[in-house]
C-alpha cells in the first residue's frame, strides 16, 4: 500500500 | 464592470471539460494579467491552475481585479450550449451575484444569454515557487492519454522513470504488470509528435492513475503535453491553451509505506 501526499504539504498558503 | 470577449470560444468549453470532473466550484479570477483559475480537487491531492491572458481575447474589460465563484458543472452546463463556432462573450458587473455567457453564432444570427448563479466559495490559494525540474518529458498529448488509459486497465498507480534510456511508464495490479518505455524522438514530420526527454537527473516517481486520467481531459486543448518531474516534489502536468495561455495539473507522489 502507498502512502498518498497531500499537495498541502509541498505549497505555502498565501 | 467585466467584459471577456473570446473569438475561439470552443477554447472556453475545452477549458471547462478539462476541469470540471477534478474540482466541483472555484473562484474565477479577473485581473489585467488575465482570466485565471487555481483550485484543488476535494481530497487535497491534486491542483488545477489555469491563466488565459488578456492578450488572447479580441477583447478585455475588468475594471477592478474580480473573483467570481461558479459551480464548474453548472458553468459547464451553460458552456456546452454555445456552439463550437461560437464566439463567447463573459460579462458580469462588479459586486454582482451573476456572470452572464454570451453565445453570438459566426455568422451573428444567432445570439444567445445564459445568466448563471455565482457562489461565494472560501478556497485557498496556494503559492508555487518556479522549480528546476529534474527531467522535462515533452510528447504528443494523445499518446500520453493513451498510455494512462491503457495503464488504469491493470493497476491503480503508475511509476515515472526518466533515465538516460527514455522514459518509463510502469504499473502493476492483480492480473500482472505493464511497462512502456518511450524514447526520445525528434526526427518527426511534425514538431507535435516528437518526444523530448530533458535529463539533468534521473527520477522515478509513484502517482495515482485516476488523477492522471482525469487530467488527459486537457488532450483537445493541446497537440503535446509537458510532464515535468523533481525527486520528492508534485509532477507538474500541461497543456499549452493556443497562444494565450495554460492549464497546468499538479499532483502529489506516493511513497511506499
């Protein structure tokens, strides 16, 4: 099983 | 006051097709550097962003920067009513609650409005530093599309490798395993079909096929696609929207657990 990443964790919030 | 006018307004539908399975609303946003768009699709794995530039309008009307929220089905919905042929038009007034899609045949006989509802949405906007990528990918859109349709057939999640051989394309399931490597092609009658593998390091990275799927929505857009690629980073998916911009898919690796 993979482990999904979130595109939350690679970009900053602006 | 907004005033969009696009000649080529099949690019608008193409636009709203490629989009509309992978984020249900999002704000449209208005300024003098264009007509754009960024969203995530609802679990936070993928990111749509989307810049048609004024220049590319015959013409550009926004007096002040505007957001509008739209339910990209319903705005589909609207879309798929104006003609292939059709020039489209985009209108709303600022502080409005409606955008209005003008639909004005070729020959001018036929004009249509459809006024829809927009939404107030609370998104966020993410900032995406330019990166070096690691290997550039350059093909021909619909071999792409081919190459994820023909993968989601035998396994959910397909692994990138760019080497100095080619590039690789890999997934395995229940039944078995495929590959498909392809590599680099430039001696081509047409620029469009060429293959260009751009190596400064080699990389191999895991993605869900159902995200890749979804993002060859984009192949009417555009005869090539760019696919770019950085150890530990979001690949980075896109269409080229004629001359006046981009749709640009970024989607979050897996790891092994």
């Amino acid at each position: 099983p993979d482990k999904q990443f979130d595109i939350t964790l690679f970009y900053k919030d602006l | 006051m907004l005033e969009l006018r696009l000649v080529q307004g099949s690019l608008l539908k193409k636009v709203l097709e490629s989009i509309k399975d992978l984020v249900n609303d999002a704000n449209f946003d208005c300024s003098s550097t264009g007509f754009s768009l960024q969203a995530m699709d609802s679990s936070h794995v993928a990111l749509v962003s989307l810049l048609l530039r004024s220049e590319g309008f015959e013409h550009y009307r926004c007096d002040r920067n505007l957001s509008m929220g739209m339910n990209l089905g319903n705005m589909s919905k609207m879309l798929k009513c104006a003609g292939n042929d059709d020039i489209i038009t985009i209108k709303a007034d600022d502080g409005g609650d409606t955008v209005t899609f003008m639909f004005e045949s070729p020959t001018q006989d036929k004009i249509a409005d459809f006024e829809m509802k927009l939404m107030d949405i609370d998104s966020e906007h993410l900032g995406i530093p330019d990166a070096e990528y690691h290997s550039i990918v350059r093909m021909p859109s619909s071999e792409f599309q081919r190459i994820c349709k023909d993968l989601s057939t035998i396994g959910d999640t397909v692994v990138i490798s760019v080497t100095k051989e080619g590039v690789k394309f890999s997934t395995a399931g229940d039944i078995g395993t495929a590959n498909i490597v392809l590599r680099q092609n430039t001696t081509v009658d047409k620029p469009e079909d060429a293959i260009v593998i751009e190596m400064n390091e080699p990389v191999s990275l895991s993605f869900a096929l159902r995200y890749m799927n979804s993002f060859t929505k984009a192949t009417p857009l555009s005869d090539t696609v760019t696919i770019s690629l950085s150890s530990e980073l979001p690949v980075v998916v896109e269409y080229k929207v004629a001359e006046m911009g981009y749709i640009r898919y970024y989607l979050a690796p897996k790891i092994e657990e």
